[in-house]
C-alpha cells in the first residue's frame, strides 16, 4: 500500500522498492511505466560507488534529483540507471534502514516533461509513509 500512495500521491511515472539480495541491490516491486519487464534490469553493487544512490543510503538521507541530465546532477546519475530507464528526469530516493542499516530504497520517478517541484513537506510525507513501511516490516521480524 505504500508504493500505491507514493506512486498516486505525485504523479510519478513509476516506483521501484529496491532491496539488497547476496551483494547486489534488486528492484522487488515496482509500479507504473515499463514495470514488470524492467526489473530485472534495475540492479546495482552494494560495494560503494560515488552516486546518488550509494551516497543515499550511506547518508541515510531522502533525495530528490531534477533534471538528471543537467551538468550538476549528470556525474552522480550511475549509469544502470540512464541504460535501463531513459525516460527519466527527475527522481526521489527514500532509504529503507533496519537496525541502522540501509537495507535498500524507494526509488520513485517523473519522465522527461513531467516533473515539477517537491516541497519540503511532500517529500516529509513520502519519508512518513517510509517510516511506516519500515515499522511494520521490523514487526514481522
């Protein structure tokens, strides 16, 4: 239910639960364009690199990206992400912590001429929703 809000809650194009699987970082879950068939394609290493995802999580910080192919934002964009997704232009990050730990994200995002702006208090209420999320999967632990 998480995912649906976050997905129908901004018009976002798609939403993608990442989550780490024996090193690597797989999309699980997704809604919206091109989902299921670009699962398999949205993966990356959990050994860290210097993107936006991997800082992300390290930082334990949501994220919002506009305009991906500005020069600003370009050189923290991985590359798995332009290949598999080519539509994208803006995208948020919200990451999954258990016990202090990243153990993946939500990734959601706006295709090229669709994006707008987050307002601090949007972006607080999807990190909510995240929170929410997290709290109900620790009880099931």
């Amino acid at each position: 239910m998480v995912l649906e809000t976050i997905y129908a809650s901004m018009g976002f194009n798609r939403v993608v639960t990442f989550f780490r699987d024996a090193g690597i970082f797989k999309a699980k879950v997704g809604f919206g364009n091109r989902m299921p068939e670009a699962l398999p394609m949205l993966t990356f290493p959990e050994a860290y690199a210097t993107d936006v995802f991997h800082l992300s999580m390290m930082n334990k910080a949501d994220v919002f990206i506009q305009e991906i192919t500005s020069s600003k934002a370009a050189s923290s964009i991985p590359d798995w992400l332009r290949e598999a997704l080519p539509d994208v232009d803006a995208f948020i990050l919200l990451p999954l912590v258990f016990n202090g730990r990243a153990i993946g994200l939500i990734y959601a995002d706006w295709r090229i001429g669709a994006a707008g702006t987050v307002e601090p208090s949007e972006l607080s209420s999807m990190g909510m929703l995240r929170d929410y999320l997290m709290q109900a999967l620790a009880k099931r632990k």
